[in-house]
C-alpha cells in the first residue's frame, strides 16, 4: 500500500485530496455520511492504493 506524505498532499489530484478530507472528517468526526458518499469517495483512495479494500463494503 502506498503511503501519503500530507505534507505533499497539494501533489495529489484533487479527487484524492477531497477523499482524504473525507475519510479524515469521516473516521476522526464520526460524521454521519449516506453509503454512496462513503462508497465514492474510499474508492477513490483504494485505486489510489492509500486504502485497503474493504470486503465487507458492497457496492450501492
């Protein structure tokens, strides 16, 4: 898995900058977030190879 230096995050296209804004409002906030939000946007981090899979995650 890749590893990502948010030093360097401007670096990153800006769909993997909002995914990590994301995942990080997500997981520290417990923000409440519908299964197609969560869905687009850890996918984006998982072909980014900054997320593992998530198996237990279906599609919407």
């Amino acid at each position: 898995m890749k590893k990502l230096d948010l030093n360097k995050l401007e670096d990153e296209p800006i769909e993997v900058q909002q995914a990590v804004a994301f995942y990080a409002s997500h997981t520290i906030k417990k923000v409440r977030v519908t299964t197609l939000e969560r869905y687009k946007h850890y996918s984006i981090l998982e072909e980014a190879g900054l997320l593992e899979p998530l198996k237990s995650v279906v599609e919407p």
